[in-house]
C-alpha cells in the first residue's frame, strides 16, 4: 500500500510534470495544435495540479497520524485518476487514437473516489 513516502514521491513528480507540460502546452504547442487542442492539453493539466495538491493533503495527514486505511485507497485513486484522466487527455489533445477516449471518464471515477475515500478517512477519524 502506499505510505506517506511514496505519496510525496508521487506528489513530486506529478507536481514538476505538471510544470513542465503546462510550459510545453503554453509554448511549444501554441502554434501547433488546435484551439480546442490547447483546451484539452490545459484540462489536462490543471486537473494533474488539482489532484498532486490533494496528494500532498493525503500525505501530510498520514505524518499527522490519520489512520491509513481510507487515506491509502485515497492517494491510490487520486494517483490512478492523474495517469488515467489526464494521461488520456495529453494523448488526445496530441492526436492520439479516439479510444483513448473511455479511459478519461475512467480517470474522472477515480478522482470522484479519491475524493470520497478522503471523506471516509475523516468522517471516520
């Protein structure tokens, strides 16, 4: 399961790419792609910052001594609906195949119940 260090690691990566793809969006694929590419490609990011901050939340109450059991299933949701939502949308926005397309909402489900497991984790704190 994941544990708070793992958690960070996560945050971090997820953090720096999210940095450097918004940059890469910004201006390497300003003249590239569509208006409604760069509109994907943004969604994409801005909901890869959203979830890496709720990472961050998600580690920080485990080093505060939340009981992990709801935080886990939490952090590995938001880290599934990173890689799914918006790893599907960077590749839709690229032009990659139309079947990629399914696995977005899977991705938004994932966040949804990270969000809820989070909930749990305090409700049940």
């Amino acid at each position: 399961m994941l544990n708070s260090k793992l958690i960070f690691c996560f945050a971090s990566c997820f953090g720096a790419s999210a940095v450097m793809l918004g940059a890469f969006g910004a201006h390497s694929l300003k003249n590239t792609l569509s208006e409604s590419q760069l509109a994907v490609w943004q969604t994409a990011v801005h909901y890869q910052f959203y979830h890496t901050m709720a990472l961050l939340a998600v580690g920080l109450m485990l080093l505060h001594g939340m009981p992990p059991k709801w935080l886990q299933w939490s952090a590995g949701a938001f880290v599934l609906g990173i890689l799914f939502f918006s790893g599907s949308l960077y590749a839709l926005a690229l032009g990659g195949p139309r079947l990629l397309g399914p696995i977005t909402p899977l991705g938004g489900l994932a966040f949804i119940v990270g969000w809820l497991m989070l909930l749990l984790a305090v409700v049940k704190h």
